[in-house]
C-alpha cells in the first residue's frame, strides 16, 4: 500500500448504504443451518428485523466495504429472534422445533463469565489475505481486542475451523480455551464438533473514578 491509498479503517456499525449493507449480508449467514433455517431469503426473512446493529465492527477502505465482525457479550449477539419469529416464518410446527435447536446452538456461542466472543467474522473476498496491500483481518481482530477491552472483558472467545482464521486469531494472541473438567464450558466444547475454541486474554481498562 503507497502512501496515497486509504488505510483500513475499522468503527463501530453506522447508518446508512455501508451499515444497510452489513445487516444484509450478515443476515444471510448461518448457511451451515440452510436445513433447519431455510435458504438466503429464509433467513434473510427471519433475522434481518431484529439483528442487532451495536454489536457489528465494519472495516471499509476508502468508504468501501471491505469486511465486517459480530461480538457476543451482555448475554447478547447480532441476531435476535425469539419463538414468534420462528413462527412468523415457519409456522407452528417447523418453526418450534427450528427455535429450539436454534437455541440450543446459540448457547454453545455464550460468552465465558466476564468475557466476549467473537460470533463472527467475514472478509470480502476482494479484501482476503494480503490482497491489495491491507490485512483486512487483522484490523478487524484488533478492533475486537481493543472493543472488547474497552467493554471490561477479561477474554475474547471465538470458536475456529478454518486454517486461515486459526492463522489469523493466533496473530492476534488466541490460544486454545482449556476448560475446567464437569464445567459448562467443557460440556458446549465437547458439542463443537471440528470448531476449535480459542481465547485472547485481555487486561480491562479501568473504570471511571
């Protein structure tokens, strides 16, 4: 990157085309669930009313977007939906059932006491890797470290599959998470599948005196 290009820069979700564009996008996510969720419009239809947009990070460069990340804390994430959502769209029967093992997914991605998690992160794949000069990712995870501080937490949780995010989050200081033996944390790892879960320790700021 010269001198001459705009940088990354990361802040928190604000109104207008570029925030619009985020909730879209993130709106569509969870394709893993396409099964119990139902297709893009499905969830589109489903999440996109009630996503939470003071829990986005979005990085732009030159007022582009470029990618964007969710946390989970205050026993909050981005998405929202209650039984009356799911019934909205589904109907009574398939929508139950859609909510209850929806939750249940959910409660695996619950903060650690006194800590954040990262429920997720997405580069636009213009932006991936070291593509045209910017590490889109790494001023993301930056962010989340610096925001998650700011908020008090003593950690920042998130769970990882993927080779190139493992990459990513261990620059950033996350190791793997070792949980108590009999604790609920271990019980929600041992539901994870191949998801690794990993933690950067934080030091909070102070409070105001």
């Amino acid at each position: 990157m010269t001198a001459s290009e705009p940088p990354v820069v990361v802040g928190p979700l604000a109104p207008g085309p570029v925030g619009d564009q985020v909730l879209d996008l993130a709106a569509t996510g969870r394709a893993g669930l396409a099964a119990l969720l139902g297709d893009d419009a499905a969830r589109h239809a489903l999440f996109r009313p009630g996503l939470r947009a003071d829990r986005f990070l979005v990085a732009t460069v030159g007022g582009e977007l470029a990618g964007y990340l969710s946390l989970k804390y205050a026993g909050a994430g981005p998405f929202a939906p209650g039984l009356a959502d799911f019934i909205r769209c589904q109907g009574w029967r398939r929508g139950a059932r859609a909510w209850a093992v929806f939750s249940w997914i959910e409660a695996r991605t619950r903060p650690r006491p006194g800590g954040a998690y990262i429920y997720g992160l997405d580069v636009l794949k213009a932006w991936r890797g070291h593509k045209r000069g910017r590490d889109v990712g790494g001023a993301l995870m930056a962010a989340a470290v610096a925001e998650a501080t700011r908020l008090g937490c003593r950690h920042l949780d998130m769970e990882i599959r993927r080779p190139a995010i493992r990459a990513l989050v261990r620059r950033a200081g996350a190791v793997p998470v070792v949980a108590p033996p009999l604790s609920l944390t271990r019980l929600l790892m041992a539901t994870a599948g191949d998801y690794e879960r990993m933690t950067i320790a934080l030091t909070p700021e102070a409070a105001p005196r």
